[in-house]
C-alpha cells in the first residue's frame, strides 16, 4: 500500500470521527476540529482494523495522533515494517 492510500484511508477515519475532513490540513491540529481522548480511541482502533496492526503502549502518545500527517507517518512506518 502506497502513502496515498494510508493518507486517504486515515483522512477517511478522521472524517467519519469528526465530519468533513477535506477541510482538515495535513499538519492541523485535530483536537483543534473535536478531536478528544474519547473520539481519539475510537480513532485508534479502527485504525488499527483497517491496516491489521497494533499500536506499542508508547506510540499511543498525543504526538503520534497530532494531525493527519502523524498519524499517516506512523502507520506508514508500521506498514512498511510489517507490510
């Protein structure tokens, strides 16, 4: 799977989350547009369903779910290892 994809399957989640994310910028803060420990969560999890891999305990940090950009490095980073 190509970054493109994880971005747009990452942007997909984050909409359904959160509303339209088409109006979200790859480097804007997402609790700035709702995102909350409840939503970020839920965030987590069907992100890790839709790619098949699990979070370490120390990468479920405010950083690695900051923005869009974050989140698409991370599993990028997951799926390139895993992959």
């Amino acid at each position: 799977m190509d970054r493109c994809e994880v971005t747009d399957i990452v942007r997909a989640r984050v909409g359904e989350l959160l509303g339209d994310a088409q109006g979200i910028g790859d480097l804007d803060i997402l609790s700035h547009h709702g995102l909350n420990s409840l939503l970020s969560v839920e965030l987590t999890l069907r992100i890790e369903e839709d790619f098949d891999i699990i979070f370490e305990d120390d990468e479920l940090n405010f950083e690695n779910f900051e923005t869009l950009k974050s989140i698409t490095d991370l599993v990028a980073g997951k799926e390139y290892v895993h992959g």
